[in-house]
C-alpha cells in the first residue's frame, strides 16, 4: 500500500502550468477608432485578445468571414493566429504594428471622425521552448460576449484600464500581471461554462485525473508508478491508463516524464538553482542521470541551456 500524498489546500494546477511555462502578459494596443478602419496581425504562434470597451468590432481568422465582438465583448486566439480587426467586414487593413508605432509616436491612426470604438488589445507571452497538452485542448478562437460589468472578469478590465492611465503608459509591471490575471480568469470561465471542452482541459471535470494531475504536480520528485499514482486516485492500473490516456491524449508516466523535464528546464532557464537541487526538486536520482535525460528530451545539456541565456 502506497503512502497516501496529501494535497494543498487550494493547489491550482493550471495555475503552476501557467507560472512554470513563465506566461507573461502585456497590453500591446489601445486606443479610440472612428471609421473606416481595420488592422491586420500576423501569426505569431502566442495567445492574443482583443477587448471591445466601447462600440462593437469585427475579427476575422486567416481570411474567413467576420465574427463580430459585440461591446463589452472579448475574443482571444490562443494559438497567435494570423487575422484581421475592423469596424466593418472590407475594410483596408494595415499591420498594427503601425497602428502601436503611431500611439506611441502620440500620433494615432484612424481619428478622423466621430469616434465609434475603445479597443484594448493584448498579448500573453510564454517560453516556447517548453510545450505541454494544455495548448492542444484550445480552439483557434474563443468569444466571450458581453462579459458582466459586475463580475470579477470585467473588474480586472477597469483596474487595468485605471493602471494604464495612472501609468501614462502601456508598459507597467501593475498592466503587465492584471494582464495575467484575465488571461486566467479567461481560461477559467471557459473551463467552467464550455460543454464541448476537451483534451486537457477536461481533465478538470474528471475527479479522480484531476486528482491525478493535482499530485504530479504537487510531487513531481515522488517516485511515482501506475501502481502508486492508481493508489492514490483509487484506480486500477489499466482503469487509470485508459482514462488518463483518453482524456490527455498520452499515458501517464509519459506525462509525468514530461513534467518533470518541463519543470527542469524551467528551473535551469531562470533560476539560480545547482543541477543536483534542480534533479532532487524534479525527481530524478542525481545530476547525471538529469542530464541525460535533459539531452535526450530538448537535445541541449542544462549547461548548454544557461550558457545560451548567459549570451
């Protein structure tokens, strides 16, 4: 019989996915529009969102038609993907990385009329050296209409609306971890509210992976096997494969393995840990037998890794 693993009260496991692939938020955009006007934004492989304050907007994924994002609405691409925002379907496009130069030049496009839209645009950027399966169980696109003036979500918008303006600027450490916090808050609503939620994310619906999940995370250096992993979640062996497995898309040692070399690399990356703590820290017997591992799984050594960030 496996010794049974507590678990922290109040463990949030995509909380420590989110921190450990370093999710950093920023506003990259806002400002007041009259029409015509229309931006276009090439893939860029990270998550955006555009949030309609005032006056209601089209967007449009690699050339389809227009979805339009109603006032008070938000629409996120979780993947980066290459589309276009504008007042109407039509419109004349330009890169909007013009349209941030000339905000921040304090001379802004697209002012010549009766102001019709306030649009906030933003970014969460990651270490995309590092991948997990949370990123194939989102949509290309994901709409949030009319977002409650009165809940948490919107709460969030106004503080970063208030930051900025505080700020005079964009570019604020208080912007940057509000915009990290919508990005979850975001994540969570769709989590709780989606029916057709799947992959990854599902796991989250499901008490005993969840439980699963919230262990290997919480224990990433325990000496984990189905036969203890299934002990502590109350699962056969098989029952516990087939699940995980149906639900994730991998087993569960691979996810494991996985984990731990995705908190490795983590820890080499960005902090100032030694090799045999970074080992103990993920579960592996000493220094070496991480490396190897290491080398296998990224192609790089740890070593190799923090001299290419000390460059």
């Amino acid at each position: 019989m496996t010794e049974q693993l507590k678990e922290k009260c109040g463990f949030d496991v995509l909380g420590d996915i989110l921190e450990t692939l370093r999710f950093r938020g920023s506003i990259f955009f806002r400002s007041e529009l009259a029409p015509p006007w229309g931006m276009s934004l090439a893939f860029n492989g990270i998550p955006r969102f555009h949030i309609a304050l005032s006056g209601s907007f089209f967007l449009g994924v690699d050339g389809g038609d227009g979805v339009e994002i109603q006032q008070g609405g938000i629409v996120m691409l979780p993947g980066g993907s290459n589309h276009w925002i504008a007042d109407r379907p039509g419109r004349q496009l330009i890169p909007i990385d013009n349209a941030v130069e000339a905000c921040e030049l304090n001379n802004p496009f697209f002012r010549q009329g009766e102001i019709s839209n306030h649009l906030m645009c933003g970014l969460i950027n990651f270490d995309q050296g590092m991948v997990h399966p949370v990123f194939n169980s989102l949509p290309a696109l994901l709409h949030f209409p009319e977002i409650d003036r009165n809940g948490p979500v919107w709460l969030t918008i106004t503080s970063i609306e208030q930051a900025i303006n505080q700020a005079q600027s964009l570019r604020s450490p208080i912007v940057d971890r509000l915009t990290e916090v919508l990005f979850f808050q975001l994540l969570n609503d769709y989590i709780s509210k989606e029916n057709s939620v799947s992959g990854f994310l599902a796991a989250f619906r499901d008490r005993r992976i969840h439980r699963a999940l919230t262990l290997i995370h919480q224990h990433p250096n325990f000496n984990w096997s189905l036969a203890s992993l299934g002990d502590q979640v109350g699962m056969s062996r098989a029952t516990l494969v087939r699940h995980f497995q149906d639900t994730i898309g991998i087993a569960p040692m691979t996810y494991i393995t996985n984990w731990r070399m995705t908190k490795a690399h983590s820890l080499i990356k960005h902090a100032n840990t030694s090799l045999e703590q970074v080992a103990e820290q993920v579960g592996f017997a000493s220094a070496r037998t991480l490396s190897k591992a290491f080398l296998r799984h990224y192609g790089c050594t740890p070593s190799q890794l923090r001299r290419k960030q000390q460059d």
